[in-house]
C-alpha cells in the first residue's frame, strides 16, 4: 500500500511539481561503499493508475514494484519493502544525491547513493569490445579467511556484451544479477533492497576467470576464481540438514500474528502433508520461496496440504517482528500461517528446533508427511533467477508433495 504522508517544509504545489518530474524516468543509480568502489543498479518511476509515484528496482529479468514513499522536508524517502531499509533522496537538477540505510544493522550502515536521469547504463564501459563469451557453467570457489574455497556454481547467459546469470551456493542462490562483458572485465551487480552485490572478475580465458572481487554492501568482501564446468554442481541440499540422532519428529510451538500458539499438534495439521518454511521477511530469497509456496498451497491445500512459516527476524521484538512479517504477508498475499519463532542468528535460531543438526540457511524447507515424521529437509533455495535449477527443483519438489499426498495416513 502506497503512504503518501503529510508534508513538513514542502508545500502541496511543490510536492505535485516534484512528483511531475519524477515520473516517467529511468535512472542509472550507484551505491558508493567506498572511494573505490560503485555498485550500480537500474532505477525506473513512473506514475501509478492513481496518479502517485511508484518504482522499479531492476536486476537482469526481474522488476521489484516498490509504492510505498513520503516526503519530508526536502527529501524524498523510499521504503524499500519489509526489509527495515530505505533510500533518502534529495533533487538535485537532473540527479537523486542521497543514503541507503538499514536500520535494523548493528554496526551502522549507510551508503551514499546517486541516480542519474535517463541513464539505462548499468556499468559505462570502457572497452566495448567482449573478450570472451561467458556463457555457461562455472565451478566457482569464494575464498574464505583461511584461503580455502568455498564452493558455488556460476550460471552466465551473454548475449553481445550483456550478461545475466547469478551464483548457486549450499544455502541459496545470488538472485537476479545483470552486468557486462567490458573487454576482458567481468562485471555483475544487483539491489534488491536489502542486498547490494557487486562482482567481479579478469577473463583470464574462455574456461578461466580469476581475481574475482564480491563486494555486499559496506560489510563484507571475498575474493573468487571460476572455472568453466559444465558439469559443476553443489553438495545435496537434502543432506545438509537432518534430524538429529534420537528423534523422529520435528515439534515446535510458537505465536501467529495474533499471539495466538500454533504447534504442529493442533488439529489441522493432523493427517496433512505440512511444508514448514524456516524464514524471514527480511530474505530475499525467502520472498521467492514463498512466491512458489503459494502457488503449491493453492494447488494442494483442498488435497491435504498445509504450510506454515515459521519467521525468524532481525530483532527480539514480538511487535517489530509482527509489522515486517504482516508486511510481507500482506504484499505477498500469503494464505498460510506465519509464526514468530525467533531471530535470524542461526546459532540462536538452531536453539528453538533443537532436533535439528543445525539451521545454516533461510530458507530452508522441511516436509512433513500425515504420519507426523519428517519426509524431505531443503537447504537452501533455488529461486527463478537460476534458470533450468529452478525448474528442476520445482518439478522435484512438486513431485515429492504430490507423492505424499497420495499416500495413506
């Protein structure tokens, strides 16, 4: 839902003017985390059918709708979903110089960003000609502190000098990404609202790529190589996480949005398939885990299915928790139970399912059949930005549920 609040040193005449001169552009953005670093991104505004403003985060296929803006004084401020983040933008002629911020961060998290109108570049090239084609498959190892690698898989479509792709590691995948060929310059970027990814890498040949740089926000940097492979592929994400020895089951109880307490116990989830979904309103890749959810529950719920969602979030806070996750429900339309189970800390989060080995990712999938026992655990989640495993996993998936449903109690 679009909040257009009330005004503070902005008159109305202004504010229309400056809605006016928004509208209908498409910008090239950057984030800027240090002085030798840009992390660009592309912008549109347009007017919704209601006459205010809207937006359009874009990354590669995808195109995240974002309504929710207000101003103040002489800023605009740009609610960036649930993800607790927002942009604060002032006009200044034909650019937007202003912040990304995430206030949930512990240490502080401020980026400066600028939007430059009528700009549909995401990288400026410097050399236009591509040194190699990087489409495929690739076995990629992101450095870790020790050195060693940890392992992912790349997945790149190059059409002229424009690449689209993202990386697959064991606990997800890097969503929508879109960059460039530049010469013999890797370059791929995204901005979700809550991730800012940059990569790059030198095309050290057509089956080699080296001195790869990951950059995610101000936060976090990690070195990467990459080798073409096609046959590259991740551990088993049904092995990675399990019951531990000694139990059969998976119990929990926690509240709904209404304080109300939900076990697995309770009646209707009796003689039900249940997919319980390990979550949070503040993951990315948990949101287009859900988009695939919903279509299931819509599907199978008058066949015997349940899901509930269990949302583990950035604060200790039943009410904070609740607004972000009745956000998400609300945005995404979701019709299944959503409860407030903990905070996102994995280690924490572990605490509250104790029969489980350990919690290393959101989200995570665990499937229940009617007998109560655990059928299926999914690390990790392959969303629609990673092609033909998206796919797979969706038939796979879809497969497995359609196969425990057919079953008797």
């Amino acid at each position: 839902m679009l909040v257009f609040a009330a005004c503070t040193g902005i008159k109305r005449e202004e504010e229309n003017k400056t809605v006016s001169d928004l509208a209908d552009a498409t910008w090239r953005a950057v984030l800027q985390p240090n002085d030798s670093t840009e992390i660009p991104f592309i912008f549109r505004s347009s007017h919704a059918s209601n006459g205010n403003l809207q937006f359009h985060l874009i990354n590669g296929e995808e195109e995240l709708l974002i309504d929710e803006y207000t101003f103040k004084d002489d800023s605009l401020i740009i609610t960036l979903l649930s993800f607790d983040t927002d942009l604060r933008l002032k006009i200044e002629g034909d650019k937007l110089i202003g912040t990304h911020a995430r206030y949930w961060y512990e240490n502080a998290y401020i980026i400066p960003i600028t939007f430059h109108k009528d700009d549909e570049r995401r990288f400026i090239m410097d050399k236009p000609e591509p040194k190699a084609n990087v489409t495929g498959t690739w076995d990629v190892g992101f450095l870790n502190d020790e050195g060693e690698p940890d392992k992912a898989v790349g997945v790149f479509e190059q059409k002229g000098l424009n690449v689209t792709g993202t990386f697959l590691t064991p606990t997800g995948d890097y969503r929508y990404l879109a960059g460039v060929v530049d010469g013999d310059m890797l370059k791929l970027s995204c901005f979700d609202g809550s991730h800012a990814f940059l990569f790059t890498a030198k095309i050290d040949s057509e089956k080699k790529l080296v001195d790869g740089q990951f950059y995610s926000g101000n936060h976090w940097y990690q070195p990467w190589i990459a080798v073409k492979d096609k046959n590259a592929k991740l551990p088993d994400a049904g092995e990675l996480t399990y019951l531990k020895e000694g139990y059969d089951k998976l119990a929990f109880t926690f509240p709904d949005l209404d304080s109300n307490l939900v076990s697995l116990t309770d009646a209707k989830f009796q003689d039900k398939v249940v997919v319980v979904q390990l979550m949070g309103s503040w993951c990315p890749n948990c949101m287009d885990e859900t988009k695939f959810l919903n279509s299931l529950y819509s599907k199978y719920h008058n066949e015997g299915l349940e899901i509930v969602g269990l949302a583990y979030e950035r604060k200790a806070d039943f009410d904070y928790s609740k607004q972000k996750v009745l956000k998400m429900k609300e945005r995404f339309g979701i019709p299944y139970d959503l409860l407030i189970a903990g905070t996102f800390n994995k280690k924490e989060a572990a605490k509250t399912l104790p029969m489980l080995n350990h919690i290393i990712s959101f989200p995570t999938a665990l499937v229940i059949d009617k007998n109560g026992d655990v059928a299926y655990i999914h690390t990790g989640f392959s969303g629609p930005g990673t092609g033909i495993y998206y796919t797979q996993f969706v038939d796979e998936f879809t497969e497995l549920v359609q196969n425990l449903l057919a079953k008797e109690a």
